[in-house]
C-alpha cells in the first residue's frame, strides 16, 4: 500500500503490561524504514528482505516503509510505499522530473540536490519518513531504520528508534578518491559523498546502533564517533533452507562464481579477472561467473577485453534466490575479492551450499569466512597473484573442496542464520523501549522534539575527520549501487557507491 492509503486503525499507544518497558515479551509491532530496497542490487534490500520475514515469523508485526526501488518482501510482511521522485531509475538516471511530478518542497530539495552533483535521497526519505510517522503516532513500538541516517530521524518519532549501520562509508569513499584520475573527477566523487557529513552527525546523536560485524562496530566508533556503549553487534546470515548443498546439481569444471553489485574499486572485481586470466594458462577450463551487471566501460571492461576473456566472464543479473543458489552450487569455487566488506553475505551464502571459498581478508570477510585453510582460503585484498595460486590450487584438490565446502556450511549454521539476526535483532529493539520507558537519555528519548536540519551549503573543502588516509571520513551507509546509482550523467563523472553489508 502507498503511505497515503494508510489509514486510522484505532490502534492507540499500548498500556499495562505489554507496554514499552513492561517487561514482558508480548509481540512487537515494528516499523522497518529503507530508503533503497532492491534485493537483486546491493545488501541493503537483502537485509530488509530476510530480517522482516524472520521478525515475522517469530510473531512480531512488521511494516516496511520504504522508496525506490521497493523491496521485495516475503508472506506476512507489509509494505506501505513512500515514494520519491525515483531520479536514478532505468533506463533514465539522473531524469528531471515534469512539472506534474512536484508534490512538494522536499521534492524541490530532492531534485536540486541531483543538479549540483549530490545524493539527496537520505536526506528526503528521512524528512518524508518523519512526516508519515508522526501521523501515524502511537501504532508502532520501535522504528528500525536500515542505514538511512537523516536528519529526519532525529528527535522524538513517537517511538524508540534503532538502527543499522552497515559499515561506514568512509572506506568506499576513500577507495572511489585513490581510484579517481585528475581534479574534476574526485571534485565529483567529493560532491556526490556530500551526504555522509549529515549522516555523521546523526550517528553521533543515534541511541542505539546495530552492526554485522565487529569490525564495523571498530569503525562505526572509531570513524564516526558513536559512543561504544551505543554499538551492538547482530551478525546477520544466509537462508541455510535455501542455500543448501544439493547432490542432485552438477559441478561444472573450472567455474568460479562471485557477486559484485557495482563495478567500483571496494568489490575488487578487476583483480579476480587478472587472477583468472593467470589461473586458465594452467586451467584451460577455468572461467567466471559474476552475479551483477556487466559493465559496458570501467576497469573490468577494459581488465576483460585486456585478457582476451569476453567468452570466459558471463554476467547474470536479476536472478531469484533459488537460482542464485542453484549457480553457486554449480561452482567448483566461490569467491570473494572485495578490498573491504562490512559483513560478507556472497560469502556466508556460499559456505551455507557447501560450495568452498576462496575470500580476502578485508574488513570483517575473515569474521564470516573463519581460518585460512580451515573453513576458507584466505589471501590479502588487492592481490591478483594471491587470487589466482589459491584458485588454481581449489580447482585442482577435489578432496580440499569436499573439506572445506562441508566445514564452512558447519561454521554457517553455527554462526551466521537469519533467525538468530532476528532473535538478536529483538534483543536489542527490547532494550531500546526500556531505556525511553525507563526515563533512557537517548535522543529518542527526549519528550521534547529537537529541531530538524534541513538542508545546509555544501563546502567541498570542508574537512571531517578521517580515518588517517588524509581524506574526509563521512559515516556508514549502504547506499545504491548498480542500477540505483549510476555512474554518470549529463556529462558529470559519479561514482557508483557500493553496498555494504
């Protein structure tokens, strides 16, 4: 349903026993906000997806409000649209809007932003998300936000609020800049992060913080300054249901397989290509499967006509989760290239199908993937002669792919399921309306709403503090890649963002 086609349902603030701060474990009615939704483009509406579902299925009431793209939810989770002008769809990115489009100023601001080079949609959902929640006060017992980090957030929703932080974003802005030729290029890369210098100032004011991985909640506290005492780790996971070995599907010889939603530096695609470039001059049958979009132009365009292997590299994009998981059983070898993840869930996916893992060790990859040599093989990010020793040593040791296939599915359902992030999820969803019901002092808190920031002049040589790289550090966001945030426009060079998580 459409934010406007919600209507009063009688249901006021709960009293007695199952109120916020009772103390009693009385089903939860959850509002669940994503600005991106999209579970075929990056990690934000894979996330959305399986968490709402599993909340669901242990009893709690689930509402998604999100933008576009709209996720795709499961049976038992309901979506009540919010739309924005959708500026970066397909097959018209970075479109201006007619005139009939306008419904009011947040749109101007929407789309003025676009003009100058910014990413406004964090921004505009959280001003939208606050109007919808504060008409509907008293229906829900906590607002989960996933990564949107708006000034709109801030101060009283009628409800405590937690939130996702997935990784910051300091480390994919951070790679976009060293990747960038000449000044005009990272003028643009600067510009489009713009956004990320309000979403560290919110995180700073967050109450309650929930990340994948401990080495995100390193960074959350150490890049953007979030109080430790306010960062919860909740690893999230694979659907082990659905990502399950299957004897009955064939292993095709020499197929790798790796997910990589957009063409940008942190996914470390281009050094896959190079390894497998050098992996078929002693494996002939050694070819690529890349879950994602296939790049028109870009480094592993140019890595792949390079090498001479446009019939080795296939794309598929748009695929449903049964056949994902059908392909990554097919592969003799999974593999995980990224220079940094927040979380890894290519990763976790593959180890649930018993198919082994060849990861780096950037970020919290080697929190999911386990030992090097144990439930994984392990090589440093960047290393494209790391990369291809280890797979051409997986593709030749059929005994080595049987032990570590079945040892990394064991450290999955150990670990990394969907209905322990919700049960944790929960956890801390309890913690948050007790500290607002017992008098909490976080900005949730607060009985008094603060005032809202709305939009402010955009500096670009306007310094944050960094993470010791010398560039501005702005704070985490998994924000669209691929399709939901092309990589050029009318001229202007953009980055496309990648997803964390």
């Amino acid at each position: 349903m459409t934010a406007e086609a919600v209507q009063d349902t009688g249901s006021g603030p709960r009293t007695g026993p199952g109120a916020p701060g009772g103390g009693d474990q009385r089903p939860l009615r959850i509002a669940m906000l994503t600005y991106k939704g999209n579970p075929f483009c990056g990690g934000q509406g894979v996330y959305v997806r399986h968490l709402s579902r599993e909340l669901a299925r242990l009893g709690h009431t689930v509402e998604v409000i999100g933008a576009q793209p709209y996720p795709v939810l499961d049976e038992g989770v309901t979506l009540t649209e919010l739309p924005s002008l959708d500026l970066y769809r397909q097959p018209d990115p970075f479109r201006t809007p007619k005139r009939g489009e306008y419904r009011d100023w947040t749109d101007l601001l929407e789309v003025g932003t676009m003009w100058t080079g910014g990413f406004p949609e964090p921004l505009t959902f959280s001003l939208r998300a606050r109007r919808h929640l504060a008409a509907r006060r008293g229906e829900f017992d906590v607002v989960h936000d996933n990564q949107t980090l708006g000034y709109g957030l801030l101060g009283n929703l009628g409800a405590p609020l937690v939130t996702t932080i997935h990784h910051p974003i300091t480390v994919d802005r951070r790679l976009d800049l060293d990747a960038a030729q000449g000044w005009r290029a990272r003028a643009s890369v600067r510009r489009w992060y713009g956004f990320t210098r309000m979403q560290k100032r919110v995180a700073k004011r967050l109450p309650s913080v929930l990340t994948v991985s401990g080495s995100s909640r390193g960074e959350i506290t150490g890049h953007l300054g979030v109080r430790q005492d306010r960062v919860h780790v909740v690893h999230i996971g694979a659907d082990t249901r659905l990502f399950a070995p299957d004897p009955a599907v064939a292993e095709v010889p020499g197929r790798i397989v790796t997910t990589s939603s957009a063409d940008v530096p942190l996914k470390g695609l281009v050094h896959l290509v190079e390894a497998l470039a050098k992996v078929r001059t002693e494996r002939e049958d050694a070819h690529l499967v890349v879950v994602g979009k296939r790049p028109e132009e870009g480094p592993v365009a140019a890595a792949v006509e390079r090498y001479g292997l446009a019939g080795r590299v296939e794309f598929v994009k748009g695929i449903s989760d049964a056949e994902l998981a059908g392909l990554v059983r097919s592969a003799q070898v999974a593999c995980v290239p990224s220079l940094y993840e927040g979380f890894s869930l290519p990763a976790a996916e593959a180890m649930a199908t018993g198919t082994p893992l060849v990861a780096t060790t950037g970020g919290a990859i080697p929190e999911v993937a386990g030992k090097d040599g144990e439930t994984c093989l392990a090589v440093p990010p960047g290393d494209a002669g790391a990369l291809a020793t280890v797979l051409t040593r997986l593709l030749g040791d059929t005994e080595l792919r049987a032990r570590l296939g079945a040892a990394g599915r064991e450290r999955v359902l150990r670990h990394f399921t969907w209905e322990q992030a919700a049960r944790g999820t929960v956890e801390r969803y309890r913690a948050a309306i007790e500290e607002q019901g017992g008098g909490g002092t976080g900005a949730v808190a607060r009985s008094r709403p603060e005032p809202v920031p709305v939009s402010e002049p955009v500096s670009e040589s306007e310094p944050v503090q960094g993470s010791g790289s010398g560039e501005d550090a702005p704070s985490g966001e998994d924000v669209p890649s691929g399709e939901d945030a092309p990589s050029g426009a009318a001229g202007a060079s953009r980055p496309a963002v990648a997803a964390g998580g």
